[in-house]
C-alpha cells in the first residue's frame, strides 16, 4: 500500500516538473522570439538613420531595404565579400547609391562605412558606421567624437583632382589627424575608390 503512494506521488511529482519544464521552455522560446523581432527591427531602424545621415530622406521616394544590389571588386570596394548597395530614386529616376565600403587598412584593423553618393557623383555624404581606431586618436574619424568625416560632403573625383584624393602630409587636400595618419588615409582612400567604382560601373549599380 504504502509502495502504491509513495509510486503515485512520484508520478505525480514527475508529472508536474515535466509540465513545469514544458511551459519554462516555452516560455523561453516565446520570449526569444519576440526580443529577436525587436532586436532585428531595433537594427533596422538604426540602419535606416545612417542611411538617411548619408543621403537626405527627401531625396527619394522609395523604399531603401527594398532596392538592393550587391556587388563586388575587392581592389576598390575594400572587401572580398559582396558589397550592400542601396539604391535611392526618385519617381522612379536614380538619385543616389548608398556603399557599405570597408576601408580594409585602418590602424587597428577594417573600418566599415556607408558612403552616399549622388547619381551625379558627387558625395551626398561619409559615415563610420564600425571600427577598432585607437580612442582619442583614429576615433576621431567617428562623427561623435569630431566633424572630420563631414569634410567629403559635396567631394568628387573633379573635386579635388584624383591627385589631390590624399591627406595633407601625402600632398593631399584632406586634413590628417594629429597622431593619427593611418586612420584618415585608409578612410580617404576607401572613399575615393568607391567614387572610382561609380564612376566606372553606375549603369550596372542602378540597372541590374
């Protein structure tokens, strides 16, 4: 008799960590899901306010996450991988494209930019969107820490000269920082060679 309770108490016992474990994991998996839905929408938007910093909302009409090309030349585009391009319109006409470049020689490793540039190819504008720079010195490329990466607005390869597409201590027109040349040359650089690459292939950026 008493083998008999002490069996059905154990079953119950078993029974109800069982459904206890059930519904944690359920839980978990609920909750998983919706904080990895809020993440990804939570980066979404955060892409979408650098993307607008680099090339002015009011420019275009449609929708940036839905006209995307990749593409990829490693000697310009500074990466083996397949370059993000987003391409911005107006009415259906190209005004811009939007790079995710990697200037592949920083100090301390790749720097990860979007560059905007307009379908006349001059630059609608630079971020630093990720990098390893040293703080206080190469940091100083980050639009938080100084306006340094601003100076590229309005640039084009006619703007200056190709020649002239280095920093001042290279007899360059781009300031380098104090302490830190490696940083902006690597960035000057990876900005000129995506303005190269558009220049050379801006039928196959907006029409493929």
């Amino acid at each position: 008799m008493k083998i008999n309770t002490l069996s059905k108490n154990m079953l119950k016992t078993a029974t109800m960590l069982t459904l206890f474990a059930v519904l944690g994991g359920g839980l978990v998996t609920v909750s998983f899901q919706m904080t990895r839905e809020q993440i990804q929408a939570n980066e979404r938007l955060s892409l979408l306010r650098n993307l607008n910093e680099v090339m002015s909302h009011d420019r275009y009409d449609n929708d940036l996450f839905s006209d995307v090309r990749e593409m990829t030349h490693e000697a310009l585009l500074g990466t083996a991988e397949p370059v993000i391009i987003y391409r911005a319109r107006k009415q259906g006409q190209p005004v811009g494209a939007i790079f995710t470049s990697v200037a592949s020689d920083g100090y301390s490793g790749s720097i990860h930019l979007l560059i905007g540039v307009h379908s006349d190819g001059t630059l609608a504008g630079v971020r630093v969107v990720s990098h390893q720079e040293t703080p206080g010195l190469g940091d100083i490329i980050d639009l938080r820490k100084s306006k340094w990466i601003l100076g590229f607005q309005g640039r084009s390869l006619n703007n200056p000269n190709e020649s002239s597409w280095k920093v001042r201590r290279d007899g360059g027109v781009f300031d380098h920082l104090t302490g830190a040349t490696v940083t902006p040359r690597a960035v000057v650089k990876a900005v000129k060679n995506t303005l190269v690459f558009y220049q050379n292939h801006r039928e196959e950026v907006f029409f493929h």
